[in-house]
C-alpha cells in the first residue's frame, strides 16, 4: 500500500473535550462526528452497574453516578500522585496513592449484583479512552486507521509525552506524530502562507486556547515555513469552566428568588445539573444575544426555566478576564517582543467564542495585528490543524519523525536578534527574523535612489521599538480639525551597525534593482552578498557571530 493510500487522522486529546479529524475528498480538514452524532468527545470514562461509558454518555452520569466518573486523566499521565490532585477533580472519582502514581478509585457490579472496587492509574483510563476514539474513527471510514498525528500542550513534559505515546499503541493507534497545540493551530490556521498557501513568508502569530479547564498562550514563529514555539504560558486562573460558574451561581441566585431554595449549600446533585446546562447558554450566547437556560427537576422536584442576555453576562463575565490579559501580556514581553510585531492573535478553544473576550483580547494589540477566528469552529482548530500535517506525511511532503514521542523536543539553533538593513538611526527593516531556525537565508531586491550610480547596503542588528505613548494634546485636539493620517511606526530600529557595504553601477538606472541576500548558518556568521545580476557586479561581507 502506497502512503498516499493509507489512512490518516488528526486528534487534538484535551482535558475536557477531544476531537478527530480527517481530510476529506477535497483535501480539506474535515472534523467527525462520533456515535452521538456530535463532533466533541467529552474527554469522559464513567461506569454503572456492569456498564463502562465513554464521551457523552459518562459526561450525563456525572449528574448522578459523580463518584464513578471519571474525567481529567489526560493531564495526570506520566506525573506522580501529590495530595492536591482530588482537591482538583473534586465531585468526580477519588484519586489515590498506588506506589506514588495517581490510581482512580470506582466501583461496579458483577451480574448478580456484587459490587467490586476498580482502581485504574491514568495510563489504563486513557488507554481506554482513546480505543474508543479509534473505533469511531474506523466507523465512521470503514477502515482502518494506518496513523495518527495528535496534538498535546506545548508544557507537556517529555515523561508525559511518553506515557501518551505507550498509551496510543495499547490503544491501538499508530502514532506519527505529536505536534504542541499552538503549532496545530498555526498549521490550520495557514500562519506565513498566502492565500494559494504555497508561498511561506515570516510571520509572528500569538494563539490564544481558551478550554475548559485552564487556558494556553502562545507565541509562534513561522520562518521560511518552519513552525516553533518561542515563548507560551499556561493559567488555571481563566477557563470555560471559570465562565460556566459565573452563570451557575448567577441562575443558582434566580433560582433561590424565585423557590427560596439555595442548590448552592449542599445540593451537589442541583449544581451538576445546572453546570451542564449553562454549558449550552454560555455558547448560545457568542452567536445570539439572549440565551435561555432550562433544567428539569433543579432541586426538590422544581423545574427551572431562565435567560440571560449578552450584555448582562458581558458585565458579570468581564472581571474574569484579567488573568489571561494579564499572561497574554506577559508572554509577548517575556519574549522580547512588542505586541505591534505580533502579526495575528490566533483563537482557539471553545471559551475563546466569548465576543467580550475577543473584544478584550483585541484591545491589547494595534489594528496592524490581525485577530483571527476565521478556520473553523474554534474549539475544532487544533485536530484539523493535525489533520493537515497528517495529510502532508502522507503525500510525503513532511517525513514523519521515526521517534513520534520525542520529535517535538528536537532543539535548533535560532537567530537571537533580527537583521536586516539600516534605512535610517531609527528604522531597520528586518530580513532575517529573531527566533528563525538556522541555517537561514532570505533575500530582498531594492532599488536606487533617482540619479544613483552606486547601491550603499548598511547592515545592522536590530530591537523592537517601544509602543508610542498617545500625546494628551493631541486627545484635546479642535473637532473639527483636518484629521491627520496615521503615521506608521517602524516595528525595529538598529542597535548596533554590523556592516556597510558600497556596490558601484556605472550603468544604473531606474530599473535597476540589486538583490541583497542574508545568510546564517549554524556557526552564527551572518553573511550578505549585494549583486545586481545585469551587471553582474557583487560585493560580500562576512560578519563573524
């Protein structure tokens, strides 16, 4: 069987919620649907009686059978047990201490009725879990699966990498590759590509994943088409979670007005339920701007029917925010960047729907910094974006790494600071971009100023310019003023000359045009060669690193 014939998948394992994806006949990445019919799988294991459930069907026993559920496993694997870990999955299974690993605790019934003690470490949960996804994969192609390019978080350890790769063999997947979330996202996304997405240019993109249990941010460096991670934080402080219970205690409090009953003191039954619930308003409202919120049999046999409307949510929502502001700020800093090189927030993550939230997110950046939600459904980005590097092994385009576990941890060089060349003392356009994989090489033609016989190339390293700080006098300019055109910043300015070079052209003239190349290679010594190729005239300087 040739590789163009096998088959291929994307799966994107998160804490909450997992989902596949193939590429379909248009060679596009296309999301399935599972046995439910719905296109997340809820990152779930739960049992009843004799019964082991998985996806949607645990989720719904976590209303009523919440000591036998089990979710939160993915992040437990290759991690030893720590006593705070049930203080985190509380309401669901109890974790315990088996030889310092985390075990979870459930029970179940044999057919006469006995019940018997489970104990399963993370590695069984999710070895159980993902031969369920395989199966609906299959089920849903026909055939069987030949490989599988699967997405982790960019802070996974290289032990957790590990134990997620023994998992999918036992599972019966075969592991290609794993690729970090934010790259997955860029991929799908088409960060450095044109819009035919052949030709691969520089960009800098910051993905922002909003999930259910916590939130990643990002910065992504694509160089010469190449992907990699060069700065990225993770928070618990904001998650959709962390939304869904500004809604629970909000209708918990209509609930209480209305019946004079608090589900919130001791009823975990009442709050299980509605927590499920406001899972659906939560998303109602990013597209809609009123949505309802009904749960039969809230407490004490009493039905509970409610709305909220955006705005309402906006304003309780909105001091949830911060933290993620917060990191987002950080990362870019942390960095050495200023969010004006930022070229495009990348959103992904079902909570990053929120139109407060992108609102928020967006006033942090220039309006020259894109804000993108534009590559499908939002918390389905990071499986088609593997789905998209798996149809690339196997058109042979990218070669899958022969140690799909620790392919991710491979470390190269990169260009510590952007050159390029001088135009003024406070402008530099960059050529070759801080944090591009070395050996690199990028060229650019530029022409002469009117009536010059000879091209002077200054080159030079360079460093961010500081946001301009907004003048007061300028606010309180007269209304009906002329309004002036926004001037455009430089995004660098040289801090320290490397080179200055002078090519003579006797026989220049208005289309003239000289092509400066940039060089590095793994040695660090920058080279740039200016050549005017009618001529045929060059000139070369060598810059030791």
């Amino acid at each position: 069987m040739s590789a163009a014939a096998k088959t291929y998948i994307g799966l994107s394992l998160g804490n909450h919620n997992s989902v596949i994806a193939i590429i379909n006949k248009d060679h596009r990445a296309e999301v399935i649907a599972n046995e439910d019919g719905e296109h997340k799988t809820p990152t779930y294991v739960a049992f009843s009686g004799e019964e082991e459930y998985h996806g949607s069907q645990a989720k719904h026993q976590f209303v009523r059978n919440a000591q036998n559920t089990i979710m939160g496993f993915r992040d437990l694997l290759g991690k030893p047990y720590s006593a705070d870990m049930n203080a985190l999955h509380e309401g669901f299974a109890k974790i315990v201490d088996q030889e310092g690993k985390p075990v979870f605790v459930v029970h179940t019934e044999d057919d006469d009725g006995n019940t018997s003690e489970l104990q399963l470490s993370a590695h069984e949960v999710t070895v159980r879990y993902l031969a369920r996804l395989r199966t609906t994969a299959e089920d849903y192609l026909g055939r069987k699966i030949d490989g599988a390019v699967m997405a982790l978080p960019v802070w996974f350890t290289a032990e957790q990498k590990k134990s997620v790769a023994a998992a999918c063999e036992e599972a019966g997947i075969p592991l290609l590759q794993l690729v970090s979330e934010p790259v997955a996202a860029a991929v799908q996304y088409g960060v450095g590509k044109d819009a035919s997405h052949e030709d691969a240019k520089d960009a800098l993109a910051l993905v922002v994943d909003v999930g259910g249990t916590g939130s990643d941010v990002a910065l992504v460096a694509s160089r010469g088409g190449l992907y990699s991670v060069v700065a990225s934080k993770h928070t618990v402080d904001l998650s959709g979670d962390i939304v869904d219970d500004v809604l629970v205690k909000h209708f918990a409090a209509e609930f209480q007005r209305q019946n004079k009953i608090d589900v919130l003191q001791g009823n975990a039954k009442a709050v299980r339920k509605l927590k499920q619930a406001v899972e659906t308003t939560k998303r109602t409202l990013s597209s809609a701007t009123t949505a309802p919120c009904a749960v039969e049999s809230l407490a004490e046999g009493i039905d509970f029917n409610g709305a909220i409307n955006r705005t309402r949510f906006d304003i309780m929502s909105g001091k949830v925010y911060g933290p993620l502001l917060d990191v987002i700020s950080s990362v870019i800093a942390d960095a050495g960047y200023t969010t004006a090189q930022v070229d495009q927030v990348l959103l992904c993550g079902g909570a990053s729907r929120i139109r407060r939230l992108q609102s928020r997110i967006a006033g942090l950046f220039p309006e020259t910094t894109e804000v993108r939600e534009d590559a499908g459904e939002l918390d389905e980005i990071i499986a088609a974006g593997c789905a998209e590097q798996a149809a690339l092994i196997a058109q042979g385009i990218v070669e899958a790494p022969e140690d799909a576990a620790n392919a991710a941890d491979l470390v190269v060089d990169m260009l510590a600071k952007p050159v390029g060349l001088q135009i003024s003392a406070d402008e530099l356009v960059a050529i070759l971009h801080k944090d591009t994989p070395l050996p690199a090489s990028r060229s650019v033609k530029v022409a002469l100023p009117a009536g010059q016989k000879r091209a002077y190339v200054a080159v030079a390293e360079g460093e961010p310019v500081p946001p301009k700080e907004e003048d007061e006098e300028e606010d309180e300019e007269d209304e009906d003023a002329e309004p002036k055109e926004a001037e455009v910043a430089p995004l660098y300015r040289p801090s320290k000359l490397l080179a200055e070079m002078v090519l003579e052209l006797e026989d220049a003239d208005e289309n003239t045009r000289v092509e400066i190349t940039f060089f590095v290679g793994t040695d660090k010594k920058l080279t740039v060669t200016a050549t005017e190729h009618v001529s045929g005239k060059s000139i070369t300087a060598e810059i030791p690193q």
